[in-house]
C-alpha cells in the first residue's frame, strides 16, 4: 500500500520519535496533514496513549507486527473520523506480509481475539504444532 501510494504522488513523512517525544505525535500528524500512516503497532499504541485527539484527515491506518486488542480498535475509532479504515497486517520478516485484516470505523468489534485477516490471493496459511504437524482449526499452534 505504501509503494502504490508513493507512486501516485504521496509524500513519505517521518516522525522523529526520538528528539520530539510520543506526546507531539498527534500534532505533527494534524499539522501536516497526515492522511495515511504505516507503522509498527506499537508506535500506534503510544499515538492513542498520547491523548491523541480526532484527526479529521486521517484516512487510513495500516499496523503489523503485534496483535491488535479491542482497545486499539476503540481508540481508533476516538481518533479517526468516519470512513477510515485501520489495516492490521500479519507476516514475518522472511515472507512479509500474508493476510490482512481490515476494519473501517464504526464497524463492530469482534470478540477477542483481534482476527488477523484473511490471506491474500496465492497464500496458503497453515498452522502447525510445535512437532510440525497441521493442527484442526481452532486449536493453538
């Protein structure tokens, strides 16, 4: 998503969280306009823990790399107005991304735990036990 919207004419926008601090990040993201953001989920956590206020430009944001609760998903919609979207994307490092899950503000809540989505076209997801052998849907691997 972030390639595509780079090649359509976004601008790639950094936060240094370092110098500026998880409370300026929900200025910096209304003072420039920021309309998508792409980032780890924790650094998602620490824009809602800021006391992040709504950000009526903010269409679209994609997270990855833990599992998202519901809490995140209620701060989502207390930031966002409506018709955003919030992305969590599931993947490893070796194969990157492999399913995604999206949910667009206002939608219900599903019930714990946050699903990761469905694969995308061409990925078979299996989940397999610690010995490596394919266990039943709905069991722990």
């Amino acid at each position: 998503i972030a390639l595509a919207t780079l090649m359509v004419g976004a601008t790639l926008e950094v936060f240094d969280l370092q110098n500026n601090g998880s409370a300026g990040l929900s200025g910096w993201l209304e003072s420039r306009g920021i309309t998508n953001v792409h980032s780890y989920t924790a650094m998602f956590r620490l824009l809602l823990t800021s006391r992040a206020q709504l950000l009526p430009k903010l269409q679209t944001v994609c997270v990855f790399g833990e599992p998202l609760a519901e809490k995140e998903l209620r701060g989502f919609n207390r930031i966002t107005p409506k018709g955003s979207r919030l992305i969590n994307g599931y993947g490893s490092t070796e194969v990157g991304l492999i399913s995604r899950f999206i949910y667009s503000h206002g939608d219900p809540i599903p019930n714990a735990p946050i699903p990761i989505g469905k694969a995308f076209p061409g990925v078979e997801i299996e989940i397999t036990s610690t010995g490596g052998d394919k266990v039943p849907s709905g069991e722990i691997g």
